[in-house]
C-alpha cells in the first residue's frame, strides 16, 4: 500500500485538475497535502521542507494548509499514522496467512521491505532523516512503532519455538532485535543510495540466514 491509494487523483499542474480541486471531497484536500508532502520527501534537496515550500508545490497558501492542519508537525503525524496502520497491518496479515512461524517471520520481513520500496518518502520518516529538526514527539513515535514492530518479529519467533521448528533454548529476543536491526539497515541503505539500493537487493538469501539455526 502507498500514500498514494488514499486518494482518487494525483497532484498535478493541469488546469483541469485545479478545477477539480474546487470541489474536492471532505478529507481529499488533507491526503493531497500528505501526498505532496511525501513526494518532497522522495527528492530532498538538502534543507528542511517547510510549509512555504509545500504550499508552492500545491499552489496555495500556507493559511490554506493551515485549515487542515494545525502545524507541520501534524502533518508529520499523519504520515506516521499511515506508516503506523499499514505495517501493523502486515504483521497482522502475515500472522493470519501462516500458521508456520518461521513462514510468518520470513513474510514479514520481506513486507516491511517492500513497503519501503514502494513508499520512498516514508522511508526518510522510517530511518528519521525527515524528522531532524522536527518536534521530538515524532521520532519517540516512530520509536514505539519499531517496538511494535520487533514485538510481532518476537511473536512469529516465538510460534517457531513451540512449534519445533527452532531449537530449545534459541534466543527468541535477541534473534528478534537483530531481524529488526537487518531491516533498518536496509531501509537505511535505500535511503543514503538515493533509491538505487533497492531493499529487496539481495534479500531472500539474507532473510535465510537470519531464520538459520
């Protein structure tokens, strides 16, 4: 899933669009100010992104943003918030499409690489590149949801041990810990590479030796 779904139309400069903008449905206006906001955030320049420039990009005000937000930082959180639902979303579907804990742990792993692949701007929020400068809430944020998510790599570990499929005495957290630091690595990677090292790079052989025994 991408940012992008949330909304019916892309943002673009066509005046036929802006006339569509006119009569955009309630809530369209705030996923099109997300959605540009995340496409800033896909092509950094090196500064900040501020709501002057996010404005510009929409050709509106920043009084016109501020009708459906009350800050940045908000905005900030929404997009967390969609980060935060879709993958809780992927670990809940990867637990219900595979009984087999070593499946499901292998299943996620490479969801939460691909979510990447297809969200470039929420990976800058992922790794916290976007969030330098911002209000300090947000990366503790994002900090919960990498517990969360850890959590769920735990819990697929875990059905692996009481199934047999992993040795008694195997280090369940740990193991957990060190997926999760795997898959912020590559999250991290794709973004320092400008998008060219792709998390999927490579990743089926790695998620492997991870599961090993």
């Amino acid at each position: 899933m991408t940012l992008t779904t949330l909304a019916n139309e892309h943002i673009s400069d066509d005046a036929g669009v802006s006339r569509k903008r006119a009569y955009s449905k309630p809530g369209e206006r705030r996923v099109q100010i997300l959605q540009a906001l995340g496409e800033m955030l896909e092509h950094p320049k090196g500064e900040r992104i501020t709501t002057a420039a996010l404005a510009a990009r929409l050709e509106v005000s920043e009084a016109a943003l501020y009708r459906h937000f009350a800050s940045k930082a908000q905005m900030f959180e929404s997009l967390i918030e969609f980060i935060e639902g879709t993958l809780i979303g992927l670990t809940e579907q990867c637990a219900a499409d595979h009984d087999d804990g070593v499946e499901q742990t292998r299943a996620l792993v490479l969801a939460l690489l691909g979510f990447a692949e297809q969200n470039r701007g929420m990976t800058r929020v992922l790794v916290g590149d976007a969030l330098v400068g911002e209000n300090d809430r947000l990366q503790v944020r994002m900090n919960e949801l990498f517990d969360r998510i850890e959590a769920a790599v735990a819990r697929g570990l875990r059905t692996a041990l009481f199934q047999g499929r992993l040795p008694s005495g195997f280090d369940v957290d740990a193991r957990a810990n060190l997926i999760l630091s795997f898959v912020g690595g590559k999250w991290h990677r794709y973004a320092k590479s400008g998008w060219l090292r792709t998390p999927a790079e490579g990743a089926e052989a790695q998620v492997a030796a991870l599961l090993a025994v």
